[in-house]
C-alpha cells in the first residue's frame, strides 16, 4: 500500500513537472525539462518499489531509462564547454547502464522495451549531418545538442533525441 500510495505521489509530481514545462518561458526551458526528466526517475523508482517479484527486471530496466533520460537533459541544458564535456560522458555511461539492464532483464525473462528502429537511409543522412570530430561509430552529436545512438550490430539507428 505505501509503494502505491508513493507511486500516486510520484506520478502526480510528474504531472505538475510536465505542466510546468509547457508554462516554462524559453530561457526556463532547459530547467523544466530536467524537473519533468527527475519527476520520470521518481515514477520508475516508485514504481520499482512497488513491483512484484516478476515486474521486477523491467522496473529495474525503467530506472535505468529515466536515469539516461536525467543525464541527457542535464547535458543538453548545459552551456558549451568543459562542463557539456563532463556530462556527455554521464550520458554515455547511462547509456551503456540501460544496455547491461536490458540484457539482464531479458536474461531473466523480463520483455525487454525496444528502441525505436529508423530506416537505413536516415542512419546515412545522420552520418552526413554529424560534425566530423564528434562523430564515432556509437554516438553521433549533432549542432543543438542533438544525438543519435547507432546500433553497430544492424548498422540502423536505434534512437535519436532531440
């Protein structure tokens, strides 16, 4: 009952974060996105808390997620610079975190939640719009704090955020 009791608070958290975001002002844009970003990872944690014994690898798998979704939005409202360097690597590490969980929730039985797949000739027009010296065969980082995840395996984007 307390997990569920948390996991209403939690979910009602997310709706005011999300409100305020639509009110944000451009210059607040950034802020907002993370407070909807930190609202998602208290849902998942609840929502952890709350899982029984066999939701509990793709609860695990959500944190996960919302975590990578908190690293992204911190370094996409962060200014150039050293500090955008630092928190790239925190995006990457949280990125490679979702995959170690996938594979273990999958392990374990749990469905894991594909990434959205494009298609092939949209892998091709991202690579021609990458910046040279921020491209590599994993991450490609686009002017505007835009990245796109390349599965290397199927050679297809697997994700892009925007």
């Amino acid at each position: 009952r307390v997990a569920n009791a948390e996991l209403g608070v939690a979910k009602a958290e997310l709706g005011v974060a999300k409100a305020e975001m639509k009110a944000a002002g451009p210059d607040e844009k950034a802020n907002a996105e993370l407070g909807v970003a930190k609202a998602e990872l208290g849902v998942a944690k609840a929502e952890l808390k709350a899982a029984g014994p066999d939701e509990k690898a793709n609860a695990e798998l959500g944190v996960a997620k919302a975590e990578l979704g908190v690293a992204e939005a911190k370094w996409q409202g962060a200014p150039e610079g050293g500090e955008k360097e630092r928190l790239w690597k925190l995006v990457e590490s949280a990125q490679a975190a979702v995959e170690a969980v996938q594979a273990v929730a999958l392990h374990h039985g749990g469905a894991p939640q594909p990434l959205p797949i494009a298609p092939i000739e949209y892998l091709e027009f991202a690579k021609s719009c990458a910046e040279p010296f921020n491209a590599t065969s994993s991450v490609l980082k686009f002017p505007k704090g835009c990245i796109a995840m390349d599965n290397a395996v199927h050679r297809e984007m697997t994700k892009v955020f925007v």
